[in-house]
C-alpha cells in the first residue's frame, strides 16, 4: 500500500485480519465519499499511531475513527462517524447510534 494515508478529513482504521471488520471495510470503501480514506491497522507502524494518539493495543482491541486535530473515536463512535462521513441513509443511522 505504501505509506500509510492519514485522510485529509477522517480515517477508519480496522482490523486487516479480522473477516467481519475486511468485509464491512469493503462496504465502506464503496462508499466512503473522496478525501477519507479506510485502512487496516497492519499498515501502520507503532510511530505512526502514535502520531495518531493510539497505541497497537487500542486498533487490537477496536476500530478507530481518526481525523487530524481530533480525538480519535473508538468502536461505535468510531463506526457511527464513518456512516455520517457516507453521508444519506447511512448519516442518519450514524447519527442515531452517535
């Protein structure tokens, strides 16, 4: 993949080894309007989550909303800022959950 996209406005990180996590990532990629982006946690070395505020613990144990200047989101908060990212239907379910 090369070096790891931050997104200029939100990324969602999951778990790459996860199959639940990779085929509602693959829903979201479909998805997810230009300018965020969708990542899985094995592309990120432990500096660059750092440099997100998490740690290899935290993308083990959750998926993770981050967009720069923010704190991160965690788990369904995480899941329910993607979906308003998506923007129709999918914002107001997210909208709902947050």
């Amino acid at each position: 993949m090369g070096a790891p996209y931050f997104g200029a406005m939100g990324t969602l990180i999951y778990d790459g080894e996860c199959g639940l996590c990779t085929k509602s990532a693959k829903w979201v990629r479909n998805r997810l309007p230009a300018g965020h982006a969708i990542a899985p946690s094995q592309d990120y070395s432990d500096a660059d989550l750092a440099a997100m505020g998490l740690t290899r613990d935290d993308v083990e144990r959750a998926a993770w909303w981050y967009v720069p200047g923010d704190p991160p989101a965690e788990g369904a908060e995480a899941i329910s800022k993607t979906l308003v990212a998506i923007g129709g239907r999918s914002a107001v379910i997210g909208k709902l959950m947050w």
